[in-house]
C-alpha cells in the first residue's frame, strides 16, 4: 500500500473520522477497559493520534506508529499543543516494526487490518512483541456484513479508498484466530460499516 495516499488524507483525516464518531467513543470505552496504568502498550496504524492521546491518562506510556510522515506530523503537532509527555510518535510499516520482542502488554490495530496486502504476515510479526500475558486489540470495520455496507464499501474502492479485504464478524475471528491468537472478546459496534472490537493473546 502507497503511504502516498495516506499523506494526501492526513490533513482532512480527522474531519473525514468525526462521521463515526459515536462508533470511534464506544471503541475508546471498550479499549480503556482493557487498560491499566502499569502498561507499556503499541498503537500500530495510528493515523493522527486520535486513540493514543484519549489513551494518554490510562496506561504508563505509548509508543504509536504510522508509516505516513504527514499522520505522524499532526500526531505530534497535537501532542505538543496538549503537553502531553508519555507518547512517541515513530514514522514505522508496520510489517517490520523496529522493537525488541515481548515489548509491549497491549498492542492495538486500529481499522488498519482491511487495508493490509499481507494480513498473515503482519499478524504473525506483531505476536512477537507481546508479552507472554499481552493482548491484541484489533478492531475492523466490516465491510462484508450486510448488502448496504458491501454497496458502500465498493464506491469506496471506486473512489481510491485501498480496501483489500472485506470482512464480516465470523471471517474476522476465523482469520485472526488462524494466525495464532485465542479470542478473549468481540463487541460488535454498530455505524453504516460497522466495526468488530476484537481482543485476542497469544496462543
Ligand atoms: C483507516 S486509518 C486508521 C487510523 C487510526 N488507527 C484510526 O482508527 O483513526 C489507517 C492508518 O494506517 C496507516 N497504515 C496503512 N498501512 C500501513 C503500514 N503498512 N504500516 C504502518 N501504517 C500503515 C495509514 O497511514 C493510516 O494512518
């Protein structure tokens, strides 16, 4: 995937996130659930930083990385306006992430899934920098649940939008649970694609 076309959407991204807001603060609510203050915890595909400074007062601290320069840029300008000091924003692909392994005790995947070209590969890199007791926090719009969201989904991909796999809530965990990892919870958020709050470890 070109990280070009994610620097051409880094300006109007946040405008462009507001229309699922109501999805996005139950995914916060659910993911500050999984929290506690004594973690290390990696945000992969972390757009403007949105999920990391709602974060930021929940967990140790953050580590957040993105492979488009012009996400991090915004991440970091909206860090700094909010004197927020538990946060490094890192320009990384998430297929070869640059940590020691076992790093991290929560590692979150954010509406980033659908959009791999090697899902497998990057499900199977991530599973070395969780601790042993770590979870994967991996929400992902489902772009196969219904005949409207496959509508909308397809002027999506008309429009550029670098869908690469449609998933329901069954083919999801299926997949997830394939490369490795056991299914600890899945919350089903509604919104006109809606998302699977999915939480897994390692098996
Ligand atoms: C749909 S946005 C989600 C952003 C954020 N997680 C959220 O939910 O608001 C997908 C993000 O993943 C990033 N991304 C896509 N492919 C990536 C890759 N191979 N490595 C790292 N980041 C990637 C894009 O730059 C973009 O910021």
């Amino acid at each position: 995937m070109e990280t070009n076309y994610w620097d051409k959407k880094a300006p109007d991204y946040d405008t462009h996130r507001k229309k699922s807001e109501n999805a996005y603060s139950k995914l916060m609510e659910l993911i500050k659930g999984e929290c506690s203050k004594s973690q290390t915890f990696l945000d992969i595909g972390t757009g403007t930083g949105e999920i990391p400074i709602a974060l930021s007062n929940s967990v140790k601290e953050i580590t957040a990385i993105d492979f488009s320069q012009e996400m991090i840029n915004i991440a970091k300008l909206k860090r700094e306006k909010l004197d927020i000091n538990n946060i490094t924003f890192q320009v990384q692909d998430c297929y070869n992430p640059s940590f020691n392994d076992k790093t991290f005790d929560i590692i979150t995947v954010i509406n980033l899934l659908h959009l791999l070209d090697k899902p497998e590969q990057f499900l199977n890199s991530v599973k070395g920098l969780l601790e042993d007791n770590g979870k994967l926090i991996i929400p992902t719009f489902l772009h196969n649940h219904s005949i409207l969201t496959k509508m909308f989904s397809r002027v999506a991909k008309l429009k550029g939008h670098p869908i690469v796999t449609r998933f329901d809530s069954k083919s999801i965990i299926e997949f997830i649970t394939k490369c490795g990892y056991s299914l600890d919870k899945s919350v089903f958020i509604k919104g006109a694609i809606p998302i699977l709050f999915v939480v897994v470890s390692k098996k």
